[in-house]
C-alpha cells in the first residue's frame, strides 16, 4: 500500500507470484476493512498514515528479492511505469460531497427529473436551497460533475429525508451511501440531539426500501394514497441513538 492522498490508498495483494487483488486505487476506509476481513495479509509499506505501526517495509531488502530472472527487464530504457487511474466502472474513484450551490441546480434538476415519478420544479428546489431554514442540501461531486444530492431537514429531535437522487452512471457505486453519511455526520453535530431519522417511500419502490433497511432504517407503517397518483407509501424510521 501508499497514500494516494485524499483519503485513498494505491492497493495491491500478492501471494508469492499470484496477484490476489490487482494494482489498484480504493479508498482507505476500504483498506481497514480488507484488513480487518483478512488477518492473514501482512501489510506492506509506509503506512502511518492509516494509523498501522511497525509495519513499514525495508525497501531495499524487498528489491533484493525482486533480483530473480522473471523480474528482469530486458531493455530497461524500454520500461514505462504503469499509471493507476480512477476506475469508474468498479466504483473506485474519488467523490466529494459539499453543500449544493446555486450553480449545481441544472444538473440537480436533471438527475430530479430522471429519477422521481413526480419530480420537484425548479422553483421548489430554491426554494428548498434558499429560504427553507431547517433544509440541508448537498451534492455529490465527481471530477466537477454533480452526480447525485439530497436534501433533508432537522427539526429538533428529528430528521427528514426529502429526497435522494443519483445519477443513473453512477448508481450502485456507493454515491448514495456517502450522501447517507453526510445526514448522520449533519445529525450528529447538532447541539441538541437528533434521535430519529424518517423518510416516506413509494410502496413500489422495492430496491429504495433494500438501500435504506441496509442503512438501518425500519419500515413502520404504511401510509394508503400517499403520492398524488394514488399510490401508498412505506414511512421508514432509523433510530440515531439506538444504531
């Protein structure tokens, strides 16, 4: 392993010649849990940056071992040094979330439009981004791209979770995980404590209802014509202080 830098590792596994976990970037969060799943791996490197001790390696003790024929280069003029780019198909790469600015709502009004059966309008969302008081909206960001948001509101013990949208490209890559983590890090640093987190969610809505029960949430009761079109809605609750 080695610091990547912005909270991510550049990552490998090997056993002997075999390469367990291909070269790659992930980020450190991930790193702990493959250590943490996988006792037997020795870690390798500089790694007090992960707050691993005693496991730094004597670089030049490992290369002596590399003096073998398959390591050999025949043309050593003629190597090229392999670069590690962000792999958005597997999900590694690096996303910022921050608070929605007024710039971002195009491109929140194409991921609004694409993803609710009866989205918000443009006016509702200013709404919510510049006079709602107890609203908080962020986005997430990938290389200046806006890919995904949500939008959410803390009312003394409680939290609401109005929407949560993800770009289509970029779903089922942990974006909506991260915006959940940004809610309970808001929830978490309030001075009077938040103890309930609740959201509605469309009855049909099956792989919604998988994404939040993964995060902790209940279903508690059904709600019978709760959308415009009739259709009923799942009301979901998390409790903060319980987990």
């Amino acid at each position: 392993m080695m610091n990547a830098r912005g909270k991510r590792s550049y990552f490998a596994v090997y056993s002997g010649e075999e390469v367990l976990v291909k070269d790659c970037i992930k980020e450190n969060e991930e790193v702990s849990a493959y250590l943490k799943d996988h006792p037997e791996c020795v870690p390798c490197g500089d790694l007090s940056y992960l707050g691993i001790e005693k496991q730094a390696g004597d670089v030049l003790e490992n290369l002596n071992f590399c003096d073998t024929p398959s390591h050999l280069c025949e043309e050593s003029l003629g190597a090229r040094p392999v670069y590690l780019k962000d792999d958005y198909d597997k999900g590694h790469f690096k996303t910022i979330v921050r608070k929605m600015l007024p710039s971002d709502m195009e491109a929140v009004m194409g991921i609004e439009n694409s993803v609710f059966v009866a989205p918000y309008t443009e006016k509702q969302m200013l709404y919510e981004l510049n006079e709602n008081p107890v609203a908080h909206l962020y986005c997430a960001v990938v290389d200046n791209e806006v890919v995904g948001f949500v939008d959410f509101s803390i009312t003394f013990n409680s939290a609401y979770i109005s929407q949560i949208g993800v770009k289509e490209a970029f779903r089922r890559k942990g974006i909506g995980n991260l915006l959940i983590g940004q809610i309970l890090k808001d929830c978490e640093s309030q001075e009077d404590p938040v103890e309930f987190l609740t959201l509605e969610v469309r009855e049909s809505n099956v792989n919604a209802q998988k994404f939040y029960k993964k995060h902790k949430f209940q279903a508690v009761t059904t709600k019978k014509g709760y959308y415009s079109n009739g259709e009923n809605a799942v009301a979901m609750v998390r409790s903060l202080i319980h987990g």
